[in-house]
C-alpha cells in the first residue's frame, strides 16, 4: 500500500542528534492506510551518520535510505521529493538534528481533512542544551487558524521555514516547488510564495516541531558573508515574485524584511570583518533602492535612523549606534520639548521625518516589583512607571495615579491611592546609561471594599493601570510584572465563598474577584480510600467530583456526600494508581513532568463543571500510591485543588536565622526517598551549591549558609537530589537523572514572600517563580550607588576623570590572576613598601594577605585605575582606561599561546572583529609585556597588535614550580584538600570552546569526558581533579566525590600542578607550565580536526609535537591512565623536544625579573 505521508530527512554530520531525530519520527501517532515512508538522504556525511541511517532503514521499512555526494540541504531536500513516493498524499520535511514530537503528523493531516487546505503549519519549540522556549517568530501563535490565507493574516509572513509543514503533494508538484541549490537561507523562497499561491492554509497553535538551535549551526553563523548574502538575496527573490503576483502585498513583506530578516545580521555588523560589513551594506542598500521609500517611514525610529545610515553608506556611524544599542537597549536622547525626535550618541544629523518621534514612541513603563497584603487587609503595590527616554529625577517627571479598570463593565473606574517614591532600582533595571528613573516609584493601596459593586463583592475581573505625566506628556499604561519572579499570585479570602486573586493576564497585573462552589479544608486516609472533606459556602450541591488525567484521557467521577455547609468525597486510590505514568515524550533536553497531575472539577446537577477550591493551608496529604509515587493533594498559588501522584517534595517552612543561614523544610515520600541533598542551582550559569538533607520520616531539613560568596550573583532554584550510592550512569538520561526534584512551596507559605536579608555585604531574597518553585535570588555586592548601567557610566565619565586628576598614590593594582599573584609575593617578599589591592569580584575572588579588595566597578576600582602608580594585569584592562603619565602597566598575560587568539582569528568564523578593531587602543594601554617563551613573543606581539617593549622573562605563575620548598606545598596542598597520600592525582583541566558560547566571553563548560566510566575503572586508585577554564561555566554531569573534586575555584594553578602525578587535557596552555614537572601529559583531543580547522586553529603543529598521546574518547584516556609507564616511556623523546622548544625561560626567577620592571 502507498504511504499517505512521506518525510523527507537530509543528513549531513548530526551523529550526535540523528537517532533521536529518526525515532522521533519512527514513533509518529499517525497512522490508517498507509501510513508515513521516511526518506533519508545523506548528503555525503563524513561522520556516523550514514551508519545510523542505514540501520534505521534496515530495522524499519517505512525508512528508505539514500547517498549522493554532498551537494548542500536544498539539493538533498530536492533528491528526497524525487525519491519518494509520488502518490502520496502529503509531503513535509525534517531537519535531521531537531525532533517531532509524536502526534505532530497526526494533528496536521487531520486538520487538511477536515479543512481542505493545501498545507497545514504549527508552532515550533526552541530546542537547545537547556530545554525548550517558545520560539520567537511564532510568538503570535496563541489560536488556530483554519483555512486562513497570508492575504488577509499578515502573521503568516514570518512562517517561513519548511519544517514545520505538511504540504498536500499535489499542491506541491502542481507549482513545481523546489529549493534553491547552493543557498544558506532556503526556505524563505519557497515558503512565502507557497503561503500566497496556496487556496487556504491551517495553522496550529499546538507546537509541532522542535527546532534545535546549536551553537555553531549554520543558521546562526550572523557574521558569514555567504549567509548574509544569501539571505538578502532570499528576500529580493521573494520580493520580486509578490511585485508579480501580490504587489498590493509586497510593501508589507519589504518592510517585515527591514523589521525582521536583515536585523539579525544588522545586528552582527560591529562583530562582522571588513568583507562581511561591504557585503551587508551593499545588498541591503540594493534592496532599499527597490523598496517603496514609505517602508522606512513606517518602521520604529532606531531602525529609520539605522537603515538611512545604511542608505548614506555610513558604516562608522551605524557600527557606533549597533554597539551603542547593544549595551542600552532601546535608550535615545530626546531633542525639542514640543516637536520630539531621538538623538544617538555617535551619531550625526539625519532627516528630521526620521529621527521626529510619535506618541507610541515615548511609551510608558509600568511594572510591578511586589504585591504584599498589608494591615487592615489592605493590598499594597510598590513598583515604578516613568515614560521611556524621559528622565524622572523631580516630583514633577512622573506624576502617577493608579486605576483599577472593570474588565466587564465598560467605563467603570476605581481610583487607587497612590504616592511616589524612590525608586533607584528603576533606573538600574532599565539597563541604559543616558537617563535617571531614580524618582518613577509608586506605592499603590489598594482596599479590597473598592472593589464592591452596590455594597457587595461581585465576581470579576480588574486591570490596574496608571496614569503618568510629566514632561508636558500624559500617558495611561497597565502595569506588567518587572520580571517573571513578581508575577506570581497571591490570595485573599473575601468570605462567603469569595476570594481575592491578585495575578496577571498576558504580563497585565487582574485583580479578580472568585467565586467558588466549595473548599477543600482536609483530607485524610480511609483504608483504600482518601477522604477529602470541605466547606460549601453557597447554594450550590455538586453531585460528584470528577478527577480527569489529560494525557490518558481518564476520568473518575466520585459521589460527593452532603451534610450541612460540609461535603466529603472518597477517591479510590487504586483508581488512579491503574493509570499508566505520563511517559516524557519530549526530547531530552526538555523537563520531564514530574507526577501525573489530575484535574479537579465538582460535578452539578445540571451536568456543569465548577473548579474546586482549595484552604491555602492544605497540608500536603501525602498518601502511598505505587512504588516511588504518592497521592498528594494541596492548594497552587492560585488556590485551586491539586491532586496528583508524584514524590516532589514540599516546603512547608523557609525562614532567615538570626545568623544568616537560611533554613528550609519540609515533606516528602518517606518509602521512596533514600538520603538526599538539598541543590540550589544557578539559572544562568548552571553551578550548584549541594547541602545535606536531614531526614526524619517524611521530613526534610536542610540549611544553607549562602554568603561570603558561596552564591554569586543569580538566581539559584532549590532542588531535592538523592545521593548516589555508585557512579552515575552516562548516557542521555543522565544529566536530567542528575538534576533533581524541583522544591514546590505550600501555599500559604509563599503568601508571605518575598523574604530579604543581607548577609556578609549581599542581598538575598528568597522567592518563587512558576506559581510555587522556590529559588534564591543572589543580588549584587556593589553599592546601590554603583549599580546598573546609567551609574557605571557617571563614574566611567565622571568620577573616573576626575580621579585621573589628583595624585597618584604609591599602590599597585593587580587584576587577579596566576602571574600577578606571583608578583605580588615577590614585592611582598621584598618588602616594596607599597599599598597592595587586588581587583575582587562578585566575592569569587582570594585576596592574598596583604592586599586589600576592591570590588570590580565599584567607585574604589574606577579610582585605583585612576590613581595608583602601578598596574600588574593578565588580561586586557577597560576600553576607558587611560594609562597617565608616571603610571606603569605590566601585562603578564595568561599563558604561552597554543590556539590562535587575537588579530590570528581576523576573516574566521568565531572573530569579534569589533574587538579586534580596539586591539590596539587596548595594547597601548601597557609599558611592557612579558613574554613566557621565546616562542610566543612574535605571536603575542602581533595576535594583541602590541608593539612596545618586550619582557622575556618567563612565566611569573611557573615560579611555584622551581621554588625550594616546593615538595612542602605540595603535601600542603595534598592535605588541604584531602587527597588519600596513596592515589594517582590526575588533573584534568580542558579549554573552552567559542562555538559553545552562552555570550561574548563565556562559554558552555562541555563534559566531554564521561566522569562515571573513568570512575569504575580508576575510582580504587585515583582522584581526578577538574579545573574548568575560567570563561566557562556548567555542572560536571556525572561527577561524584571523592572521586571527582571541582578544583577550579582553587587560587592556585601551580600548587595543582606541583601535586598533580599526571595532567590530562585538550589545548589549553597549560601544558606548557606542566612540562616543567617533567611528569606524563595526556591530551583527549575528540574534536580535534573541528578545533583545529574551524574553531581556533593553532600556532604549531600540534599532532606532531604534542608531548603526549591524542586520545579521541573517555576509554582511551582510561587505558592510557592504566598504561601510564609504557605511554610515558613511548613519548619520551616527543616531550623532550616539546620542553627544549616552549620550557627555554622558566627558571624560578620570572617573578623576580618582572618585579625589578615594574618597579624601576
């Protein structure tokens, strides 16, 4: 039988993706006569690929495997419709690194059933290492659309990808549809024309495709010259064909391209090389000659003003404004008091029609930071508002009145009183340096009576909004939570079967009014039964309670028994424990659920559902079900009944004590936890802090001390782990088995939130976020006076110079590091008779005794950069930095050089060339630098555009290692960090890699190394200790003590290699310190071709003058761990020529020759 449905899947090196994305495919719910054929068309892959293509296609008929030499993703699209089955009904198409989930196919053609349309379109899940968020061109996709057409929905103009569509196959073969061969950017061609020539089209609210975004993709390469080439040329294709046939159409999707398409690499301009920044000027100044001038005029100002640079050829000035607006976001002066227009820094005159401002462009902001109910049970609201780009420092900048408008009753108003306050944080949150919002605060009060229609609460909603002016400008706004962690909501009871919801709508903060039909109070067990028990506050008299579970499609209807205002309702247990456990379908990088959640509805008379309510400080109710699962019943954060089955654990108290620790407790599944760890784990750089658990029964107690800079800065939400009792398995399900249960808070717990407390020079809070996650919130050790953007800029601008004019003070500044802690001993050891300070940040950093911190951007810092006479850097200082006259900067650097760095990377792949163009502004900045081998001088020299005195003296942090008493730092070391005197220390310390960027300069720290196999062969006789690269960031997945230690937080590189018996790394520069111990170096060089060829690239032939072997995976690492004499004595001679070439300086005395520099 013909298959209904083919898919279509180019491969071309996605091993790492490729059978997830196929079994994603294999296991399609989709099925009826025929079914779905795969066709997989592997475009001349050079990795595992082909392989595991040709095994799915032997194990499974409906897959069909096909190779050609590699010719691109549109031609191996193109080979796939010829290849497969031309009766088919429908086609569509899969990229084979992303997955679908399982009943995507199934949702579509039902819909072309039912409709008729000649392709169906869903939304798409952004995919990436961690998790999945909604994907930006489809945030408007909130209600199907069935048999709509882009004519009449100009939504439609930004689906523009293949993917996430079933196309009829005789529509497709009837318009000859085909992808432009030799083209990045395919799809748009082909898409857009194929939305207009279509007769109707369904669109899917639900999500259909996961669409993997991976660092490195050639979608996300923004500074390519092809790509940026390609895309304009994409949308000059498509803007041609609608001139043809839609030209009513074609100034809409010209100006969707000036708004959306060419702003991605607008963008990528001050990161772009010379070639690339021709190229992007040229073609999209082409586009605009062929564009209707009125598309411009349409647009919001900063990109009027953007693409008139770009028709003006100002590339200088366009390149100032990008980097401008990356820092400040959407900030600009306003010029003129009646007539406004927007003014950029850098930027000169532009037309005044351009720049001239309209009232939805001077919006107002409104949000709020906490809503707390206060005495008198009255509701107080503290946030700010100011008007954007309009300053508020005086009384009269942001004159605020808050309205409560009736969501049902057209014109009705309540007046909120309101006052303004400070509100500091609003200009730091802003995150722009050009105005002060210091005086945009309000504090609302709003008293629930306000709310009473005829002297009686009625059920409803209302919209809080305020009322701004100042500046001779009024404008009415709704408030909007400041970020996700305020909009959360918070309850009242109001009596008589009325409560009050302070919540949010679309961001918006809703009062609402509530009613329900009856609370649950209590619970208990009753034999196989639980029994719920409630009060009935009205009229109405539920007949049953019906539990739906809508993933299985179940319901249980239970009789409800009446008594008075009191109902109770028994739930056989066993019931809902035959209900299989909701299987995680989505792919693995997303959160599985973690219990089987049951919708709560009482049943009435008339057969209409009420949601059941639910007192705020239900207990848990925990109640054995299934191994590993209970029965838990409780109130969320909105105050309705959960009943489901899940061992999650419930804070039920989480308070400050007096000496800074925070305690938090609670209940969880005594029969299916075993010991536990508390884990507060940072949202951004994904770090974790592990505390003990105690158990008592079904309880849970764990106390964090989190200051003194054991939380950096962030949010950390809290998790319950079990400890492993053996190495943890790698594979897929590993780092999500490694995560943990997230900690729910119990309802009336988190009314009282947010908790504040300063602890050690920090403020923490204590939050929740998602309805009931509970996270701490590290805040910021700088002074209020130093934070956000608009004050870094005045003491950039201001206290920074005019510090520069006093004195210089006989101090010397160092930037932590390995070097200038080395120089700072020998000064210290010489008696220099200097002030020491040493930069700090974040409390991260070990001030070596005798020295004093001072905190990165705090005013001290910007004055010691200022005043003190001498500087020891090993990395580059801030752009502003001005080196004065009797000053002297010494840069150490940090490591002799093995990958290429600086100028080396210009035309590459992963070049900033923005900072490349301020490489020599920055060497200007030093009086010398040191050099650590005369092989590195000219490359150090050239990469940092760096042409002024030269010191070689070897590596200052190398001294360590040739000093006399170093045997006793090492068994010091040894102890210190308990390391049995038995075991081989093998240090393992990888470099970063720029193609798994998070942000310029910090990386995704990529466990490479599988942790739990080195622990079953090694973990008798070994101790391996991890040194992360300093720019990267992330968790060793795997990892178990005391096997592993994390030592990167160590300030002492050299004390880890003077104790090291073996080093094991890929390219980083430490292997030419390490070289001077004479012992054993490993190299796990996995991606070594890929390093080699795309990412970096190096500066010696690194395959054949390596002191050690290249090792391609965990195993043979371990082996050679195993096999350490034999590997030792085979490279023997290699090392030897490896420390003749790169160890020629580095004498013990390097620290000594850069300290008689610095203070001559």
């Amino acid at each position: 039988m013909q298959p209904r449905l083919s898919v279509v899947v180019p491969i071309y090196n996605v091993e790492e993706f490729l059978e997830e994305c196929l079994e994603s495919i294999a296991g399609q719910t989709f099925e009826g006569p025929g079914g779905l054929e795969c066709v997989l068309v592997d475009d001349g892959s050079t990795d595992a690929g082909p392989r595991i293509a040709r095994e799915f296609a032997a194990k499974d008929p409906r897959f069909v495997y096909v190779r050609q030499r590699n010719a691109g993703l549109s031609a191996a699209r193109n080979t796939g419709v010829r290849k497969a089955s031309p009766t088919a009904e429908f086609l569509t198409f899969v990229d084979s690194d992303d997955v679908v989930p399982h009943d995507a196919y199934e949702r579509m053609i039902a819909s072309l059933d039912a409709t008729g349309s000649d392709f169906a379109s869903g939304n798409v899940w952004r995919l990436n290492e961690r998790g999945r968020s909604q994907a930006w061109q489809y945030k408007w996709l909130t209600a199907p659309r069935t048999r709509t057409h882009i004519a009449r929905d100009l939504d439609l103009l930004s689906d523009r990808v293949a993917w996430n569509k079933v196309f009829r196959r005789s529509f497709w073969d009837r318009h000859k549809f085909a992808f432009p061969e030799g083209k990045l950017y395919e799809d748009t061609p082909v898409m857009i024309p194929a939305h207009f020539l279509a007769g109707s089209v369904d669109v899917l609210s639900d999500h259909v495709y996961y669409w993997r975004v991976r660092e490195g993709s050639i979608t996300r390469r923004r500074t390519d010259v092809k790509g940026v080439r390609d895309r304009i040329a994409a949308c000059a294709h498509v803007s041609a064909f609608l001139a043809e046939h839609a030209p009513e159409m074609k100034k809409t999707y010209d100006t969707s391209c000036l708004r959306d398409d060419f702003v991605y690499f607008l963008e990528g301009l001050p990161m772009g090389g010379p070639e690339y920044r021709t190229a992007f000027m040229t073609d999209t100044a082409a586009f605009l000659r062929r564009a209707d001038p009125a598309v411009v005029a349409e647009l919001p100002v900063d990109l009027r003003v953007k693409w008139q640079l770009v028709r003006e050829a100002r590339t200088a000035e366009l390149i100032e404004l990008l980097s401008f607006e990356r820092a400040n976001g959407t900030a600009f002066q306003v010029r003129g008091a009646v007539r406004r227009s927007a003014s950029y820094p850098g930027v000169g005159k532009v037309p005044d029609k351009l720049a001239r401002l309209g009232r939805r462009e001077l919006p107002v902001v409104a949000r709020v930071n906490e809503a707390r109910w206060v005495a008198e049970g009255k509701l107080r609201i503290t946030g700010y508002a100011y008007v954007r780009n309009l300053a508020a420092t005086r009384p009269g900048h942001s004159i605020k009145t808050g309205l409560l408008k009736s969501a049902h009753s057209k014109g009705q108003f309540r007046r909120v009183p309101t006052k303004t306050v400070a509100a500091p944080g609003a200009t730091e949150q802003s995150r722009q340096r050009l105005h002060c919002y210091d005086l945009s605060g309000f504090e609302m009060t709003v008293d629930p009576d306000q709310l009473k229609t005829g002297g009686r609460w009625r059920p409803g909603n209302w919209l809080l909004g305020v009322v701004v002016a100042g500046h001779g400008t009024v404008r009415r706004a709704a408030v909007r939570a400041a970020e996700g962690a305020s909009a959360q909501s918070v309850v009242r009871e109001l009596g008589d079967g009325l409560r009050l919801t302070v919540g949010f709508s679309k961001g918006r903060l809703v009062l609402r009014v509530q009613e329900y039909a009856a609370r649950v109070d209590a619970h208990r067990r009753d034999g196989d039964d639980v029994v719920l028990s409630g009060h009935l506050p009205g009229r109405l008299r539920p007949t049953a309670l019906r539990l739906t579970h809508k993933h299985a499609k179940t319901e249980f209807d239970y009789p409800v028994s009446l008594t008075d205002d009191r109902f109770e309702v028994r739930v056989r247990l066993a019931d809902l424990e035959g209900v299989a456990p909701t299987p995680h379908l989505a792919p693995k990088e997303v959160e599985p659920p973690h219990g089987d959640r049951w919708q709560a509805n009482l049943v009435l008379p008339d057969g209409k559902l009420k949601s059941l309510a639910a007192a705020l400080g239900l207990p848990p109710g925990r109640y054995a079900a299934r191994p590993g699962r209970e029965l838990c019943a409780t109130a969320n954060d909105q105050g309705q009944l959960v009943v489901e089955l899940t061992r999650q654990p419930i804070a039920d108290r989480v308070v400050w004590g007096a000496d800074g620790t925070l305690t938090v407790e609670g209940e969880l599944a005594s029969a299916s936890w075993g010991e536990a760890d508390l884990v507060l784990r940072h949202s951004g750089r994904d770090e974790e802090l592990t505390t003990p658990a105690e158990r008592r029964g079904d309880r849970f107690s764990a106390v964090v001390a989190p200051g003194g800079g054991v939380l950096r800065e962030g949010r950390w939400y809290a998790f319950l782990r079990e400890r492993s009792a053996g190495p943890r398995a790698a594979g897929a399900a590993a780092p999500r088995a490694a995560d943990g249960m997230p900690v729910r808070l119990l309802a009336s717990v988190s009314a009282g939130f947010p908790l504040h407390r300063t602890v050690r020079g920090r403020e923490f809070t204590v939050d929740r976020r998602f309805g009931d996650r509970l996270f701490v919130e590290s805040g910021s050790v700088l002074n209020r006076t130093d934070r956000g953007a608009y004050r870094q800029h005045r003491l950039r601008t201001g206290h920074y110079p005019a510090r520069r004019t006093q004195p210089l003070t006989d101090a010397v500044l160092y930037f932590d590091g390995d070097s200038p802690r080395a120089v700072h001993e020998e000064l210290v050891r010489r008696g220099a008779g200097v002030e020491h300070l040493w930069v700090t940040q974040d409390q991260q950093t070990r001030v070596p005794a005798g020295a004093r911190g001072v905190e990165r951007y705090s005013a001290a810092w910007y004055e010691a950069l200022a005043r003190c006479r001498r500087i020891v850097t090993a990395g580059h200082l801030p752009e502003f930095f001005e080196r004065r006259a009797g000053q002297t900067v010494v840069q150490t650097w940090h490591g002799a050089p093995l990958k290429r760095i600086g100028t080396d990377l210009t035309g590459t792949l992963y070049a900033d060339h923005g900072h490349l163009d301020a490489l020599p502004s920055l060497a200007r900045q030093w009086d010398v630098l040191v050099s650590p081998n005369r092989f590195s001088t000219p490359h150090l020299g050239r990469a940092l555009a760096y042409d002024g005195e030269v010191l070689e003296a070897g590596s200052p942090r190398n001294d360590m290692l040739f000093a006399a008493d170093r045997g006793k730092v090492a068994e010091r070391v040894r102890r210190e960090l308990g390391i049995d005197p038995g075991k081989r220390i093998v240090l393992y310390a990888p470099t970063y890699r720029d193609h798994l960027a998070y942000s310029p300069g910090r990386f995704r720290y990529e466990p490479a190394l599988d942790f739990g196999s080195a622990e079953s062969v090694l973990g008798d006789d070994h101790v391996l200790l991890v040194r992360k690269h300093p720019l990267t960031a992330g968790r060793l997945t795997g990892a178990r003590a005391p096997f592993v230690r994390d030592v990167s937080g160590h300030p002492r590189t050299a004390e880890l290699l003077l104790i090291a018996d073996v080093l094991v790394t890929d390219y980083s520069s430490l292997m030419f310190d390490f070289a001077h111990t004479g012992r054993p170096m490993l190299f796990h060089a996995y991606d070594l071709e890929h390093y080699r060829d795309t990412v970096r690239g190096f500066y010696l032939a690194f395959e054949t003058r390596a002191p050690g072997p290249l090792l391609a995976s965990t195993g043979e690492v371990v082996e050679a761990l195993r096999d350490l004499d034999a590997i030792t004595a085979r490279h023997a001679e290699a090392y030897a020529a490896f420390r003749e070439a790169y160890c020629d300086l580095d004498d013990g005395r390097a620290s000594a020759r850069v300290a008689e520099r610095l203070m001559r």
